[in-house]
C-alpha cells in the first residue's frame, strides 16, 4: 500500500460536493489558509460556504487541518472557549501572523494552485 500522507475516505456515499470539499480543504498546505466561501466555489458551488462548514464540523473523522480554514474576512470563526483559540495557536505554529483586528493577511491565503 502507498503512503501518500493523506488519510483514507472512502468517498462511496458522498455528494460530489462533499467530496471536492474534503479534497481541498486536504490539499492546503501548512502555514496557508482558505475561506469557506472559496472553498465553496472551488468545489463547484460558489454559494455553499454554509454547506463547507457543515462538511467540516461532521467530518472529525477524516482527520482535515479544519483549522486551515476561515471565514471571508480571514478570521476565525469559532468562539475562543470553543476551539477558536486552538484554531489561532495552531495557525500561529505554522507561521500564520494575525493582523491588529485578528484577521489573517490576504498573503496567507492560497488559491488551490501553488
């Protein structure tokens, strides 16, 4: 068996949608984030930034780097007591510098191509 570094999903009872999401939101690379909308209209349906949040709240199991992941303004959506300041730490680790109103730069954001 291959070891790619990717967990296994079995992508049998998924939507297209959802399977495009979880593909991507694996793909960012570490120290680079994405929105949920982007990741919405990569995924074929530029209006399901909602749906993008729902696929990354229940799939815990496929082991996705969620905290990659922010809404349109480059923040965090999660309250602090509610893994939001998790989400920060994890995204400082890897780099990821927090702009004075605790947004993430737009230079930290990756368009699905580098």
């Amino acid at each position: 068996m291959l070891c790619t570094g990717q967990p296994f999903i079995n992508y049998k009872y998924m939507t297209d949608f959802t399977q495009a999401v979880i593909r991507i939101i694996s793909s960012i690379p570490e120290g680079k984030v994405m929105a949920y909308g982007q990741i919405a209209a990569m995924a074929g349906n530029h209006r399901g930034a909602r749906q993008v949040s729902w696929i990354l709240r229940s799939s815990s199991k496929f082991d996705l780097p969620w905290h990659r992941v922010l809404n349109g303004r480059g923040g965090i959506s999660l309250p602090d007591h509610d893994g939001g300041n998790l989400q920060r730490d994890l995204l400082e680790k890897e780099g990821i510098i927090f702009g004075i109103k605790g947004t993430v730069p737009k230079e930290y954001f990756w368009n699905g191509a580098d």
